[in-house]
C-alpha cells in the first residue's frame, strides 16, 4: 500500500457522494467491493472504489433510478390486472356456491314439508293394527281350514318337538 493515497471509510464516500451510508454499504456488498484495509473496525476503501461509488451515485444513476420506477410501476400494473383477473374469477366461484346453497336450503325445506305431512296424517294405533286384514295373526277365510294338524317328526330329537 502506498503512504500517500488516501483511504476512505464509507461515512466520508457517502458524504462526498451526498447519500445515506447505508447505501454506499449496500453497493459495496452486492458489487463485492473489498477493501483496501482496515482499521479498528473500519473499513477503508482506495481512492478508485471512492470514485466508482461516487460515480454510481451521480446523476447519471438518477436517470437509472427513474428507468427502475418506470419497470417498477409496469410491473405493478400487471400485477394488478392479474389481480383483478384473481377477484373476478372467486367473485363467479362465490355466485355459485350461493346458488348452491339456496338450491341445498329448497331442498331441505321441501323435505321438511314432507316430514311434516308424514307426521301430520293419522297414524294406525296398535289396535288398528290389530285389526288389520294384512295381519297373519288372525286367519283369514282363504288361508283357514279348521283345525291345525302336527304331524310328528321323525328323528333322535323328534320327541321334543311334541
């Protein structure tokens, strides 16, 4: 190193440049600038890294900057357009499961107006139902004959069926 060209600590770049130091910090790590040397703490950059800092920073990175904002704002005015696109696609999925459920609600309400009616009508009583021509407990005059005739059965067991 010679003893006569000057090293900078980011502080004075960013004074010279007349940007906030946390900027010139940003630059030098995504442009991976290493310095010339150190002392203490502090790093300290040659006369040439100054200069291309300051140069970023000039004037002719305010037309970059303006450049950036313009992609910038294009970028999110596809985004929004996306966006919008998103919303009115679950807008028409919100139409329809409304409609679904008022169709799910008719159904159910017609259902319970069957239910009603089931349980509105006169029920048979367990004396009608005994009454009830369909009742094989009582015979009926096609299926009477008289008497009921057992005929034994046959078999080891037969004796206990009698």
């Amino acid at each position: 190193m010679n003893n006569d060209e000057r090293l900078y600590k980011i502080s004075e770049i960013a004074d010279i440049a007349k940007v906030n130091k946390t900027k010139v910090w940003r630059y030098i790590r995504d442009n991976n600038i290493s310095e010339r040397s150190m002392k203490g703490n502090a790093k300290l950059y040659s006369e040439h890294t100054k200069d291309v800092i300051i140069k970023a920073f000039s004037n002719d990175s305010i037309h970059f900057a303006t450049e950036t904002k313009a992609d910038t704002s294009r970028i999110l005015l596809e985004q929004i357009e996306i966006l919008k696109g998103e919303l009115e696609r679950k807008n028409d999925q919100l139409d329809k499961m409304q409609s679904l459920l008022d169709q799910q609600q008719q159904l159910n309400l017609s259902t319970n107006r069957q239910n009603e009616k089931l349980l509105d009508a006169p029920q048979k009583t367990s004396e009608d139902a005994l009454k009830d021509d369909t009742d094989v407990l009582e015979p009926t005059e096609g299926n009477y004959k008289g008497e009921e005739v057992k005929t034994p059965k046959k078999g080891l067991f037969g004796w206990l069926r009698r």
